[in-house]
C-alpha cells in the first residue's frame, strides 16, 4: 500500500476525506504502516476504491488468478519472514525494488527475457 501511495495511486476515498489523506500521509512519512492504516482505513481489505485507475490496473495484473505474482514475490523476498513476523521486520525498500520491477515489466519497459513481442 505504501508503495502505490508512493507512486501516487491513492483513491479519492483517501485523498479527498481530510481524516484519511492525514494518515496517508503517515503512511508516506514512515509514522503509520501501511498494515495499520489498511486495517483502519480499508476495513482490513484491498478495494478498488483504495488506489486509482492506474494502480487498479496493475494491482489486478499483479494479484490476479492468472497473473498473479505477488505471492511468489514475497515468499522468495521475505522467506523466513512469511506470515510470521509483522510488517516492521519486513524490508520495504528491498521489497518495493521487487514490485518496481514487476510494474515496469507491466508497462512494457522491460520485458522478460522469453518475451519476443
């Protein structure tokens, strides 16, 4: 979540109510984790009211049943650390370096290697 804040991604339902755009920014400044202000914010669940357009559309892409790569991302980043320890003992900045890759393989900016087209 953090990250699509970072990107600028955040929906109306945070930008725009006071209450909410305040603890987003929180959330940017390293006060709140993105884990609390989910749970606080987003009724403990991920909709697409919670990032704009163009973050829905990678977030599908990234969550999705078929595209799906968030899962496998994050066990092979975090490991020993997989649903076992909370969000401060996780490695932001080495797992957003995961997910930046994955969003410009998204966009097209870098293909994997397989891909010819």
């Amino acid at each position: 979540m953090k990250w699509c804040f970072e990107k600028g991604w955040a929906g109306e339902i945070h930008t725009e109510d006071e209450a909410s755009n305040t603890e987003l920014q929180k959330v940017l400044s390293g006060e709140l984790g993105a884990t609390d202000f989910i749970m606080w914010w987003c009724d403990g669940k991920l909709t697409d009211e919670d990032c704009n357009e163009e973050g829905n559309q990678f977030l599908q892409h990234y969550y999705g049943r078929e595209t799906g790569l968030y899962t496998p991302d994050y066990a092979n980043v975090f490991d020993h650390l997989m649903y076992v320890q909370g969000e401060e003992a996780h490695d932001f900045d080495k797992f957003s370096s995961t997910v930046e890759k994955r969003y410009r393989e998204f966009v097209g900016g870098n293909k994997p290697w397989w891909k010819f087209w």
